[in-house]
C-alpha cells in the first residue's frame, strides 16, 4: 500500500475525553443561570402581585425615579464583566496555542457583560437632566 492511501483521523475537540465530565460544568452553569432568572422572575411577579394589591384598595404606587438605577447597574455590570474577562484571559495561556495574544472565544463571557455594562453607564450619562 502507498502512503497517499493510508488517512489518519484527526482528533476532533468535541469528542475528546469523558462525556460525563463535559456534562458537569454544562449543567452546572444552566443551572445557575436557571436559579438567577428564577429569582428574577419570582421578584417581578411579587412586585406585580404588591402593584394589583395596591390597585384593588384604590393606591398607586409612589414613583421613586432619581435618575440613578442605570448607574448604579452599569457599575455592577461593568465591574463583573471585568473581573470575568481577567478571569477568563488566564484560561488563555492553559489551552490557547492558535490564538493571538491568547485571546479566544471564551472570553465573551466576560466581554458580553462588560461592554454592556459599560453601555448601561454611558446611557446614564447621555440621558441626565441638567
């Protein structure tokens, strides 16, 4: 046989190891996540339930606007999204051979919350009153 016949297989990233141990962190982020929009959800329909309780006795709800939840937000959105994004930049140097600077795909976790944390500051600015 030639050796332009024989093909070696190329290890696919996707098919390495243990599926069991790929299945653990998958799970354990979904459910975090499940737990955070869980709460989320819960404290929106609480308000809801408080604002019907309200209306049903003939109150409306004070209005509380001092112009400082888009700060306040984008500051702990910007904050986590920087500590991810230099947590993240040290997995960079483990596995990332191929990639500039070690810059990958997986810092979007940190870089997805940062810039819109960012923006969330920056709209802040843009929309206060003088």
């Amino acid at each position: 046989m030639e050796e332009a016949d024989t093909i070696e297989p190329t290890p696919c990233l996707f098919l390495r190891g243990d599926m069991f141990a790929d299945f653990v962190p998958c799970i354990s982020i979904v459910s975090v996540l499940l737990v955070i929009f869980g709460f989320i959800a819960f404290m929106r329909y609480i308000n809801y339930r408080e604002t019907l309780a309200l209306a049903e006795k003939g109150l409306t709800r004070p209005e509380q606007k001092n112009g400082k939840g888009l700060l306040r937000w984008g500051i702990l959105v910007t904050a986590l999204g920087l500590a991810l994004s230099l947590g993240l930049y040290l997995v960079g140097f483990d596995s990332a051979e191929n990639y500039p600077l070690h810059l990958g795909p997986w810092l979007l976790g940190g870089l997805v919350p940062l810039f819109l944390g960012l923006g969330l500051i920056l709209s802040h600015f843009l929309t206060q009153k003088e």
